[in-house]
C-alpha cells in the first residue's frame, strides 16, 4: 500500500471550493478528463483523455470539511480523503491516497503517478478558480455575461446583500450586481 499525502492552499472561499471539488458533473476544468459520469448518488466514473477510466465511490462527505472516496481502475485501487479547512478567504486543502497498485511492474512508479495527479488536480483547481474570479471582475467591470460551466448560462439570485453563494459574484470582493428591484442577478 502507497501512502501520498498533498496540502494546498486555494485562493477562494471554501464554500466555492467545496462546490467545484465536489460537483463532479461539472470536470470540465479538469485538464486530465475527457467526461464524467454519475451513477448514482453515490458513485461516478471520471474519463481521462487517454481513455481510461476510474470508479469513485463517495464513503464519508461532511460539507465544506471532508469528502473521502474510494477508487478502482485496471491498474489500482484504494482509498482518498480530501480534508477542507477554512484559511479566511482562503482553503487549505488536506489529500490523502491510499493506493494498492494491482501490476506488480507498475508498483515502482505509482508515487510518482500520484504525485503527477495530485499536482495537475492542484493546479487545475488554482487555474480554474482565478478564472472565476476574472470573469466575475470583467463581468462587473464591462457588463458582459459569465459563461461559468461554458455550456449555458446559469442565473443566480442572491436576495441578500452581502451573500455571495454565487460562484462568481463575491470573488474579487465585490458583493453583486443589483438590478432595479430589490434582488440581486448576475448571469454566471
């Protein structure tokens, strides 16, 4: 068994980091994926672009703190644990992989795979997020739409005026986008 450990610090709220991790419908941020698919509640399947594919399923989820998982493909299987932690504005994120590789020949270089995986996740995440946040800013800036999951707008309602449960509104600072009744949109 193969023990990996990656902390990492992501410049957002940990309630939009919660959201992004956790929402595995929406991978597209991902640069490893070519698709996911849900199952069930309980379990999906991510797609890399090489074709491969790995089962996950959910064992434990405790919103904005833990979300552990256990994972299956031809090569491995084993179990993860993603800790949550609120840093201010900030989210330090805890991983944890517990790997069995099942090719004995590949056993050598299976850290060095999760190494890989966990760094491109990490990255992707930060990627992703930052881009959130420019959207939100030449959203507020030039009036244009937010295309969030790149397929449809979605619209958000936040009724209060210093909510930000939008993944878009609130992430360079800024508290939303009023319309002329007494309710906040922003198109994200």
């Amino acid at each position: 068994m193969i023990v990996f450990r990656r902390k990492a610090v992501i410049p957002k709220d940990i309630h939009e980091v919660w959201k992004i991790v956790t929402s595995v419908e929406d991978a597209g941020w991902r640069s490893d994926l070519s698709r996911t698919e849900i199952l069930n509640e309980r379990q999906f399947v991510e797609y890399t672009k090489k074709g491969d594919h790995t089962i996950f399923t959910v064992t434990a989820e405790e919103t904005d703190r833990l979300w552990e998982f256990d994972l299956e493909n031809n090569t491995m299987q084993g179990h993860g644990r993603g800790v949550f932690l609120a840093k201010g504005k900030e989210t330090e994120l805890d991983f944890t992989e517990q790997i069995h590789c099942k090719k004995l020949i590949l056993r050598p270089f299976i850290k060095l795979y999760l190494k890989s995986q966990q760094s491109q996740y990490v990255s992707d995440l930060k990627k992703h997020c930052d881009n959130i946040s420019q959207k939100a800013c030449d959203f507020l800036s030039k009036g244009k739409e937010i295309w969030y999951n790149k397929l449809q707008p979605k619209r958000c309602f936040l009724w209060k005026r210093n909510s930000s449960f939008c993944p878009c509104v609130g992430s360079c600072g800024l508290q939303g986008i009023w319309n002329t009744q007494d309710k906040k949109e922003a198109i994200c």
